[in-house]
C-alpha cells in the first residue's frame, strides 16, 4: 500500500487526503489547528464558485469538473454545499476581462448570457448601472459554503481511514517532524497555505496579505446572485443562511502573519465596502455590518498555483492565490494523478520564476 503524509487540513489538504484514503492509499493528515479554524484560509463562511477566468481555459476546465465533485459531495453528505446561485459580472469595458471570459466559455460550451445593464439591475431590489457596458451572466455559477465545506470533507477523510495527526510540523529532510516524532513516506505533500513560505524559505516566492470580508444586514428580497465588478476589485452575494449581503474589496492587503495577525477588521475597509453601496446599490448605504472577518491570500507573483517536487517524493502544494477554494476537489484529482504517477503538473505550477502580470490579475483571484 502506498503511502502519503499531507501536512494541512485545509480545503486542499482534507481534498487531497479524502481522494488518496478512497484510492487506497494510507494517508496521515497533518494540522496544528482544527480543520475550518479561523487562522486557515479556508475558514470563511463562502467562497465564489464561477467558471469565468478571463482568457485562461485551464481554470475554467477544472472548475466545471469541480463543480460536479461539489455537488456529488453534497448529494453523498445529504446536504447543500454548493448553493447554485448564478453569477453576474459587471463589465465597465466593451473589450474588457469579462468580455475575454465570455469568449472562453462559449468555446467550452459553459452556459452564460451577455445581459444588458438593465436587466442585470432586475436581479437586485435595488441597483444602480449606468457605469455599466454589460453583465456576464453565468447561471451555473453559485457560492461554496466555505467552513462547512471543510469540515465535511475532514470528517469523510476520517471516515475513509486517514490518520489524523494534531500539532506543528516542519521539514526533516524528506520526511516530517511533529515534535519528537518523524512521520515517512513514499510522498510528503505540504499543503500548509500562509505557512509555506516560513516552512520553505528561499525555495517558494509567496506572499501572505490580510482580506478582510463584510456581510450586511439587509432585509428581505435581498437572497440575489453573486457578482463581481472586476475592474473595481470588490465582490458580493446576497443574503444567504442568514450571513447577511457579502459585500468586501478583493484589492492587495497589507502583509500578514497568519499566527500573529489582527483578527480585526480595518476601519478602511468598511469604508470600500459602504463608498461602493452607494454607488451600485444605493438603498443599502446604511445597513449595518452583520458579520465580519479576517482572511488571507497567499499568492504567488502570477496568481499561478504551486504543484512541485523540490526533492524526489517531497510535494509543494500552495499559492491559491485568493482563487483556490473553488478548485478543491477537482485538484484533489488532478495532484492524486500526479502523485500516482499518471502525469506532469502543468509548467505554471512549477518553482521557477514568477512574474507579475501585466495590468489586473489574469486569472481573477475574486474567490472569497
């Protein structure tokens, strides 16, 4: 039976382990914290699942197929995971991000519709468009409950024989140490988000930035679409379990440290968040923050992923890069063929040099 320690409970880490454990392998599960707790990335309340990514077809590709695995996860745990909501992009450009994402998808056969502004403003109680050149509609797109997401998908690792180990771990060789413990095995995959850079500095180029999320109080009508103004770096969706209206920046955060980090959200942040209900949907200028949390991206310079072998059997798994969550199951598989043998990771996902795109993020980081 092959072997596999995964360092990282995260939504990767418990993706990658409930995959392997079903495969037959024996897989020992890593993490210092509960899975879902409030330092990992993964621990927010949603996550935007959308196939939209721009002029990259790889994303999208995988997306589609992670789609299917959520809703398979779903059906099998006897609740909804994935809230398939539909999606509405707000375009400010005729020839813009949304309108390359449109390209792609119609060349993948993934439903969407370009909406008119108005009719984009009919989804919401209360809208303001005249900025707008069109929306991109993706009905297929929706929301990941986040948390409960991760939970479910440890509790099923479990259940399918994966050994759960609690507490710090850190490089030994190509092995792990947890304490005074060394764990061995045919691979070694660490998944750790934020701590991978600490954990292998001067190997990985990440960088680790405070996100704050806001929800709003806002009455009923308010259970809308998600939507995405790319060119303004903010996001939302309606009211969903009673979360309130998500409505945060997606802009580069101050550098964090996920150990030491203020779990506080900023004063400046609530101010992006309410200077653009003014703006798009004016009637909820006032309401009042509902719930509010502090996550983290780990990105890499390109907004590309880290699937890499430093030394034979050693994997580094990382720099979701604010878009990863949505992924999960579909890159459980993807790295579970990798680790078997059956294929390359993509060159992009490798170790070497990266360089910052050009403009705005190519691939859309928007997954919070």
């Amino acid at each position: 039976m092959r072997s596999v320690v995964i360092v990282g409970a995260g939504i990767w880490g418990t993706s990658l382990a409930l995959r392997l454990a079903e495969s037959g392998w024996r897989v020992t599960l890593v993490e210092q914290y509960q899975p879902g707790h409030l330092r990992q990335a993964s621990a927010g309340e949603t996550r935007l699942l959308r196939a939209a990514h721009g002029t990259d077809e790889w994303y999208a590709r995988m997306v589609r197929r992670a789609r299917e695995l959520w809703r398979e996860l779903g059906d099998r745990v006897g609740e909804e995971l994935y809230a398939e909501m539909g999606m509405l992009w707000f375009a400010r450009r005729a020839r813009g991000w949304e309108r390359d994402s449109a390209s792609v998808l119609e060349r993948l056969g993934i439903p969407h519709e370009i909406w008119d502004p108005a009719r984009a403003g009919a989804a919401f109680p209360d809208f303001r468009g005249d900025d707008l050149e069109f929306a991109l509609w993706e009905p297929e797109a929706g929301v990941v409950r986040a948390r409960r997401a991760t939970q479910v998908t440890a509790r099923l690792a479990l259940a399918a024989g994966v050994e759960s180990i609690r507490g710090r771990a850190e490089p030994y060789g190509g092995a792990v140490r947890v304490g005074g413990e060394v764990l061995r095995a045919d691979r070694v995959v660490w998944a750790c988000g934020a701590w991978l850079p600490r954990l292998f500095p001067g190997l990985v180029d990440l960088q680790v930035t405070k996100q704050d999320t806001l929800h709003f109080a806002v009455p009923g009508g308010w259970d809308t679409p998600a939507w995405v103004d790319y060119d303004a770096s903010i996001y939302g969706h309606g009211d969903i379990d009673g979360l309130g209206m998500k409505v945060s920046s997606d802009a580069e955060g101050e550098p964090y440290d996920p150990e030491t980090g203020d779990r506080r959200i900023s004063a400046a942040s609530e101010d992006v968040s309410r200077a653009y209900l003014r703006r798009r949907f004016p009637s909820l200028v006032g309401a009042p923050v509902l719930f509010s949390q502090v996550c983290q991206y780990t990105f890499t310079h390109d907004s590309e992923w880290i699937i890499a072998q430093p030394e034979d059997g050693v994997w580094l798994l990382g720099g979701e890069s604010g878009h990863g969550f949505k992924h999960a199951p579909a890159l459980a598989e993807y790295v579970a063929e990798i680790l078997e043998g059956g294929r390359e990771p993509e060159p992009r996902f490798g170790l070497h040099e990266r360089i910052p795109a050009r403009g705005l993020r190519t691939s859309g980081q928007i997954d919070r």
